[in-house]
C-alpha cells in the first residue's frame, strides 16, 4: 500500500490494516507527538498518501485532558506549540484543526474525524496511553504509525540492548547511514477539503486564545491540574525551539564537554529536551547542525543524542509497559529486595516540595517545580536518592517516575522512563561490594556531587521565584482556600500574608471539643468535589467519603488539613477587612484589628472568603451570589433521636452527645435568633431536655449561586467554594485557589507584562 513512499519515509512506517470506507473525504494526520510542519515525517507520509489518493489532506490536533499529569503548564506548552502550527499550516496551505477538550466540549472528536477519512497518518509514540489510543483508532480506520522522533526509525532497529555501549556498536553502521542527512523536502500539491464540508467540532484558534488572555480563559474549562503552573520563560513552538537552538549552536555547543556537568551553569547545556519531546524540533536537524558545527563539544552532544537518547526511544518501543518494575534487570531487582531499608523515611508530601533539608536536593526538586527543567547531571543524584527515603523502592521508583512526569516540560518521554529507570539500574552493571541502601546499584552521594558544585549559583538559577521574581501577597480569609493559595505561593518562592478576622484557624471547617476532648466537626464533615490532582495534598485527609460519620474513627479531623497547609505561614487573626480598593501602585485594605481601623497596602490581593462577604468588601459590581444558612446545635441525649423535623440531620458524637443540623427552611427562619434561644429550642424541638446544649449559625454556609469561577479584577482576585467548582464544596474552594495561582503566571508571562492583555482582564465584560 505505500510502495510509492520514498525509502528515508517508507522506513519510518508502521502499517496498520483497518477498515476502509470507499466515500472518505479527506487524508488524516492526526498530530499528536511531533508538533512541527518542518522536517516531519508524519507529515511528509501523510501528504504523499493524500497525494496519490487525490484526497485533501487534514492535518487534526488535539489537547486532551486526559494525557498523564494534564496541567497548566503542560497545556500552555503545547499550545504554544498549536499557535506556530496554525501559523505555519497557513503559509504551508494546509488545513489544520486544533480541539481543546474542555467543559461542553468533550465530544471523542477524533473518532468522528476518523468518519470522514480515508487513512489515519499519526506518530509512533510507545508509551501510554498513547499506545492505547492508537490501538483503539485502528479499530476505525487503516493507520500508519510513522517514526518522527529518532534518527535511526524504531520500525528498522527497534530492540533494547543492556548496556549504551552495546546499543552503541549494534546501531553503529544503521545509524551512519542516517545521520547528518539533509532531510529530502516534500512539495507534493495539497488539496483543501471542498467548499462546504464541515468539520465535526468547533476548532479552537490558539493564536487567539493566547492573544486574548494567554490561554486563562480556555483553560479555565480545562480539567487539569492547576497547580502544576506554567512556566513563563520557556515557550512552546516551533519559533522558541529553533532560535534557542540555534543560539546554543552559536554560543554554547563547542564548549559542551566541558560545561555539560556543571550545574550550576544553566547555559551550560543546550535544554532543548522539551521541544524535542513533543517534536517541535526535529532530531534529524538538531543531528545534522551538531555534526556540521564539529569538534569535541558537538561530539559529546552527539553521544547523547545518538546513544542515550535513541537507546531510550528503541527500549520503550521493544518493552511492553517499559514503566513497570519488571522492567529492571533481574540483577538489580533482586539487589533491591536485599538492601537495608532507609531508616529515616521521608513523606512524599516533603520530598515533592524539595523540603529534605538537603540543598542540592531540594534545589534540584524546587527548580522542577517551579521553572518544570532539571539538569541532567544533578537529574541522575536526584533520581538515585529518593530510594534512600522510601522503604519501598519499587514505590520509589513510581515516585521519582511522577515527580518527573507531573513536572518536568520534558516528562513522559521515553528518555526520561529510561533516565529514571537507570537511577534503579537499568542499562547499568551491578557495582560490589553492595552499600547498604542502594544495594549493588550505581549509588550517587548528594554530598559528593554538592562539593564538586559553586552551590550558590546553582541555588541562585533553581530556586529562583516563578513569574520572573519575588511577588508579594494578601490573602484574606485563612480558610482551606485561603491557605491552599497561600501554601502554593509560598512553595513557589513568593511572599504572603494572611488576615483573618477569626482568633484561630477555622473557617467553615470549624471543629469543637467533646466532654472526653475528642473533636468534631461543626463545620464541613465530608470532603466532596476533589479531583485526582488534589490527592496527594490531602494525603491522610483525602478519605474520598463520609468524615466522622463514626467518631470512634481514629481519622485525623478535617480542621487539621488547615493546620498542615498552614505550616510556617505567618497569620494575623484578629484582623477583619472592611473594605479594598485598587489602586496606582497595588491594593489597599482598610481593616479593624482589635477594634482599630488600620490600612495595609499590597502589591497583590487574593480574597478568600465566602461570596456575600466578598461581596461586600468591594466597591465595584462584580459578581453576585447566595449562601444558605445553617443552624448546627450539639448536646448530650442518651439516645439518637429519630423523630426529626423532616430535613434535619443528626449525628451520634460518641460520649452521650450528639448533633442537630437544621434544613435550610428552618435555618433561614431562624437566622435571627441568638445561640442560647436556639440552644435550647433545638433540643426541645425534638422532645430533649436542653442542659448543656450548644449551637452556632453558618449564615453562610455554602453557596447555592456564584460565579463557579475566579475572578480578577486588576490586582485582586476572588477564590473559594463561591469561585471554584463543584459550587459549595472543599474541591471547589481547592480548585478555584490553585486556578488564581495558575491565572497569576499566565497573566505575566511576557505579554501580560506587556500590558496587553492585562488591561483587558480589568474589564468585568471579558469574564
Ligand atoms: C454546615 C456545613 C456543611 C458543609 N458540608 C460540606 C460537605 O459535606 N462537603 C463539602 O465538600 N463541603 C461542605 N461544606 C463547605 C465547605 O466547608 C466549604 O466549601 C469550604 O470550607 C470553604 O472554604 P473557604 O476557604 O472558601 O471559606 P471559609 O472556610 O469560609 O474561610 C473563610 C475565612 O475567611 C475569614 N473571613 C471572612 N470574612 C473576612 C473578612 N472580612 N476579613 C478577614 N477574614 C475574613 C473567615 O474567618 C474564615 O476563616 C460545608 C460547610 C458548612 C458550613
């Protein structure tokens, strides 16, 4: 069937039979890992074929939410990168079509597209759920899986050897006959679709999307997480990829050997790893400049390239699953079984957010949170020392692998599953005598490889705060929105301040004390609305159902997430702001603290408070909302009554005490009694004597109407349960906290610094 493709493209193709339909419209190529119209195979493939069909060509995009560890910073990357494909398709003269998965978008827009055509052209991507996808898409149609990503085509060599050296020697000869060739250029005529035939969806323009609000909008109906923000100073695309390239050629390349392990100099290496990722640059290209420039630097480069890089790529394509355990050398598995446990584990809450106390390390892991790059040589110390604290190094090896993945603008490749992997022993020797944690594997020392390192400047480069510097914030409202905004603003190397107008932690996850001291919650007692992303914050909280429902439980009350997203954090109680206004130079609060007015002046705000407060504390129309009230009342009764007025609940509280919850009717009709009135009427209500009795309002207690999303109004921005979604929920308040954060980036990524978008988001129209 592709006897008539060039050999160099014929090579690169795998052929899938599917079935075919005789009135196809158009020719597939469904772009999926190697994002470019320069050098692409896949695109070179699927022209020739719509060329001797005589069938237009329709080149289809999508960003889903579905790919592992979809995120902020992932999306903006990658539609960056649709940006200059929307460009270059234009001066190409070839239809290109992008969807962005997204609320009252999630139809399976490529298995319609599949529909109209005649053969599906895509990438080779071997791992999953790519892999999966493929699988279900031959299902529909005839696809051909084209190599566009190595030098040497998976489909021509495509085996995982144990050593470098040995993939080294086998590819030796194949991979000469490949590399540094100029890469033939296809002007085959393209055919447009006919006038009238239209397209199952509605494609999204990225240029647009980025124009308008950098990507805030579209993303804010993108369920991914937030809270892995965008990087700003690294750009997505075509344009980026090849003018940092070609200035490292120009200034860095030569002297490569010789500043490749140094980390502390960030230039000293090419970093173009993201952009060939996602095959916005070609290898073929990045190949051929490194051995026309020449000399011992570009030689190095080239090891890595033709030796590291493609060994990775030609494992992952022969290794079923090559993520998995099994997938070590039996040597270093059974190394692993007999090593000595660490024997001061750490939480994986610590490690993620670099807070091991050891510099280098958490240097290294705060330069991948924050800015989503890691050097490759400190990668390797990284990597090798997260098994030191986690009993369990298969669970270790998961670690590293998603810290990685969710971070790293290079993740989820199969360069970086064999660089992880080979922290655990893959494609490595066993080394004797064994140590005591790491076994007979490759140990690393942190220490060492400190020494050897101008730490400071290393320091200097990873640490450094997102969005260009060091920000300052307020936060008023510690509730766990609040703090959730404030955790993450800190963790990302910014300055914040909360006030509170309550004496402690509480908010609406306000807890009170039992006769035998055990606690309860009059607040919030579930947890509802989380999405996947939100676990690993919630660790021991993230109970995914009923809280306290059995107070006998030994579960960790829910005020305590409060306390543990607090940490360090400096909270001023006391402290209740009246009023906010925009101003010149930030924002100014007027608040009461201890019953004296006092102004504070901020260069950013974030309101975390329910929707009427906020309401109130602004002087400009924005939004609206309504809470329903809550009438909670607690005591001690020998028994669980069950003769309730219909909507009310009750709870047993263990130690002779239980609780009441009025509906929302019987609460709003008493939301201007006092505590001891409804004290006591309560009980009585449902035949109980009231001694002892307790209650309190929640006049606010959740929403029932609100924005359901942030807003920003200059320098301010509203978060919470009134602002985030599921309306009225802790994943709401979670979501729409990690989303301002998320906002925040991209209104300063370069354009918003430019003011030009920025002026636009002022106005309550854009929302
Ligand atoms: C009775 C009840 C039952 C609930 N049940 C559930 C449930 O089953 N599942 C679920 O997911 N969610 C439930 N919720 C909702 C959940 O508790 C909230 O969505 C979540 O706690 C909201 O957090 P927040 O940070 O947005 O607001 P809050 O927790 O209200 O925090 C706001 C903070 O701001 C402070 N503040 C307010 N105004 C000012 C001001 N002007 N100046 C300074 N500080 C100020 C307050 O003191 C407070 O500490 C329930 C809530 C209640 C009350």
């Amino acid at each position: 069937m592709l006897g008539f493709l060039p050999t160099h493209l014929l090579e690169r193709c795998t052929h899938h039979t599917g079935p075919e339909k005789s009135d196809s419209r158009f020719v597939l190529h469904w772009m999926r890992a190697a994002l470019r119209f320069d050098e692409n195979p896949t695109f070179d493939v699927a022209r020739h074929i719509a060329f001797q069909k005589g069938l237009p060509l329709v080149v289809y995009q999508g960003i889903d939410e579905r790919y592992p560890y979809a995120s902020y910073r992932h999306h903006k990357f990658l539609m960056e990168g649709s940006r200059d494909l929307e460009r270059n398709a234009k001066k190409i003269g070839v239809e290109y079509f992008l969807h962005v998965s997204r609320r009252g978008h999630r139809d399976p827009v490529l298995k319609m597209m599949a529909e109209g055509s005649a053969v599906i052209v895509t990438d080779l991507v071997d791992l999953d759920p790519w892999s999966d996808w493929t699988e279900s898409i031959k299902e529909l149609r005839p696809v051909i899986e084209v190599d566009a990503h190595c030098i040497l085509p998976r489909q021509v060599f495509g085996k995982s050897l144990d050593r470098p050296f040995r993939f080294k020697n086998a590819t030796k000869r194949l991979m000469k006959a490949r590399m540094g060739l100029r890469w033939p250029i296809c002007d085959l005529p393209i055919k447009k679709l006919p006038d009238g035939y239209t397209i199952p969806f509605d494609p999204v323009s990225a240029i647009e999307e980025l124009e308008k609000d950098g990507g805030l909008g579209i993303f804010s109906e993108c369920d991914i997480d937030p809270t892995v923000v965008p990087v700003n100073d690294l750009i997505g695309g075509t344009e980026f990829a090849e003018s940092k390239w070609e200035k490292y050629m120009q200034e860095g390349l030569k002297k490569y050997h010789r500043t490749r392990n140094n980390a502390a100099d960030r230039e000293g290496v090419s970093g173009i790893s993201p952009w060939l990722h996602h095959g916005m640059i070609a290898a073929t290209k990045v190949v051929r400049d490194a051995i026309s420039l020449g000399g011992k630097g570009p030689e190095k480069f080239l090891d890595e390239m033709l030796v590291f890089r493609e060994h990775a790529y030609h494992h992952c394509h022969e290794i079923k699953d090559p993520k998995r355990w099994s997938a070590l050398p039996e040597w270093a598995r059974t190394s692993w079984r007999e090593r000595l446990a660490p024997t001061s584990p750490r939480e994986v809450s610590v490690i993620e957010r670099g807070e091991t106390g050891i510099p280098l390390w958490d240097g290294a892991q705060k330069g991948l949170l924050r800015h989503g790059v890691m050097h490759n040589n400190v990668r390797m110390t990284w990597g090798k020392a997260i098994p030191g604290w986690i009993i369990d190094p298969e669970e270790a090896m998961d670690v590293t692998q998603s810290l990685n993945d969710r971070y790293a603008l290079d993740g989820r490749n199969p360069n970086s599953v064999a660089g992880v992997m080979w922290c655990f022993g893959l494609f490595d020797r066993p080394f004797d005598p064994p140590s005591p944690h790491m076994g007979r594997v490759r140990g690393r020392s942190t220490e060492t490889h400190a020494s050897r390192v101008d730490i400071d400047r290393f320091l200097k480069w990873v640490c450094a705060p997102t969005m260009g510097g060091v920000r300052e914030f307020a936060i008023v409202g510690s509730g766990i929105s609040g703090l959730f905004a404030a955790m993450i603003l800190r963790d990302l190397g910014h300055e914040v301040k909360l006030y509170d107008k309550g004496k402690r932690l509480s908010g609406r996850l306000a807890n009170r004390l039992t006769s035998d001291g055990s606690s309860f919650q009059i607040g919030s007692t579930h947890i509802d609305g989380i999405r996947p992303w939100m676990a690993r914050f919630l660790g021991e909280f993230d109970l995914g159902g009923p809280k306290q429902e059995d107070m006998s439980s030994n579960r960790a009350p829910l005020i305590d997430i409060l306390h543990h997203f607090a940490g360090e954090l400096s909270i001023n109680f006391n402290t209740r702001v009246r009023s906010l206004h925009q101003t010149e130079e930030g924002v100014t609060l007027n608040a009461i603290v201890n019953d004296e007015p006092i102004e504070f002046h901020h260069s950013n705000v974030l309101v975390a408070i329910p929707v009427e407060q906020a309401m109130d504390i602004i002087d400009v129309d924005l939004f609206s909302g309504r809470s329903e009230a809550c009438w909670v009342a607690w005591g001690p009764s020998e028994v669980v009554p069950d003769n309730l007025p219909a909507g009310w609940s009750v709870r047993n509280l263990t130690n002779g005490m239980i609780e009441v919850r009025l509906c929302e009717k019987s609460s709003a009709r008493h939301v201007d009694e006092t505590k001891d009135r409804m004290a006591s009427m309560v009980p009585r209500e449902i035949g109980l004597p009231d001694d002892g009795w307790s209650s309190h309002l929640w006049r606010y207690s959740r929403p029932v109407s609100g924005p359901g999303r942030v807003i920003h109004h200059g320098n301010i921005s509203f978060i919470g349960d009134g602002f985030g979604t599921p309306l009225g929920t802790i994943g709401g308040a979670l979501d729409s906290a990690a989303r301002a954060v998320a906002d925040m980036h991209l209104r300063s990524s370069e354009k918003g610094r430019n003011g030009h978008y920025l002026s636009k988001q002022t106005s309550l129209n854009e929302w």
